[in-house]
C-alpha cells in the first residue's frame, strides 16, 4: 500500500505528542524520535490509525519502506530556507504555534494540512505586528481621552511604553553614547596627536 507522506502540523503535532517534547528537541540519530515523526506524517496524512506499536511492527516488517529517506529529503528541503533572525525555535509546541495561528484568523484546515513549515516564521511576524498595531491603537486612544489631564508636552509613548519602544531607546542611546565617545576621540585626539608629532 502507498502512504501519502508529508510534514505539516497536523504530523509535527502529534509526534510531540508521542514524545511528550518540542520538535525543536527532537534528534534525527534517536530511533524513537524518527518512528515518531515518521508515524505522525503516515496518520496525519492517511485515513490509517494505527497505535504506535502496530505502526512500529509495520516499518520493521518492511511494509514502508524508504518512509526514512522521505524524512531526510523533507527536513533538507525546509532547511534550505534557514531562519529569520531574531526568532529562535526555543522550547515551543508545535499545538501552541498552529492554535495561536487558528485562534488568530488563519483557515484551521490550512494551519494544520497545507501550510509549510518554512511558512510559520512569517505568519508569526505577521501576528506580532498585528498585535503591536492594536496595542497601539488602544494607548492612542486612551491617550486622547486622558490628554486634558496630562502634562503639556506629554505623549503617548511616555505615558505607556512599550518593551519594544524601551528596547528601541536604549539601542538609540547606545548608539549617542558611542557617537559622542567618537566626536570626543576627534576632538581631543587631534591635540594628542599634534603632542606626538612635535615631541
């Protein structure tokens, strides 16, 4: 019999089931951890469902073969879009990724069967930036309603930061530090340097 094989969430999902760890742990040497992920891409994919044993006898009888190279072929075509920087894998389920994304808007069937698993990085910078704007949206008008109230001069920003604003001030006052740090260098490293030539 031919298996439809493939790695989606609905797969990725239940092999972190089995192993009861993230996919981002899981080791392509360790045996058990293979069987898993091969296991979750023949049932989320079949209209099969074996237990975990009787799918385990079926890949040693010999009954899926080359179900391993599948693996291989698959995880090398997704490693070749490599990751955006900035995000990192961590120890996050792959159910708590495709549930943020379906609870967010995305058609479920498409999150768990369709989707890609190169597609999730760019989804997940696209909710952050939804939330960012709507967390936005909320202070401005919280702003507007308090402004009577508040000190001349006051914005929204200082009267509620957020972790992203804070990050992006001190990287700016970083960078003062450092420019200020160099003008100085200039100035007062030109009289060290006429001292040098003349003594």
């Amino acid at each position: 019999m031919k298996y439809k094989v493939r790695l989606n969430l609905k797969a990725l999902v239940i092999a972190e089931k089995l192993k009861d760890k993230p996919f981002s742990s899981f080791d392509f040497e360790d045996e058990d951890d293979v069987i898993a992920l091969l296991y979750g891409m023949i049932v989320a994919n079949n209209d099969i469902l074996p237990t975990l044993k009787e799918f385990e006898e079926m890949v040693n009888s010999g009954s899926i073969k080359g179900m391993d190279r599948k693996i291989e072929e698959t995880l090398a075509f997704i490693g070749q879009f490599g990751k955006d920087e900035g995000y990192s894998d961590g120890e996050v389920f792959m159910t708590d990724i495709s549930s943020l994304l379906i609870m967010s808007g995305v058609d479920p069937h498409y999150v768990m069967y369709e989707m890609d698993i190169f597609e999730i990085e760019g989804f997940l910078k696209q909710y952050e930036n939804n939330k960012k704007e709507r967390m936005e949206e909320g202070r401005l008008w919280s702003y507007l309603v308090l402004s009577p109230h508040l000190k001349r001069g006051t914005s929204p920003s200082d009267m509620y930061p957020f972790p992203w604003e804070e990050e992006e001030r001190k990287k700016q006052l970083e960078i003062k530090i450092k420019e200020e740090k160099i003008n100085e260098f200039f100035l007062n490293g030109g009289e060290f340097f006429k001292k040098i030539k003349y003594e």
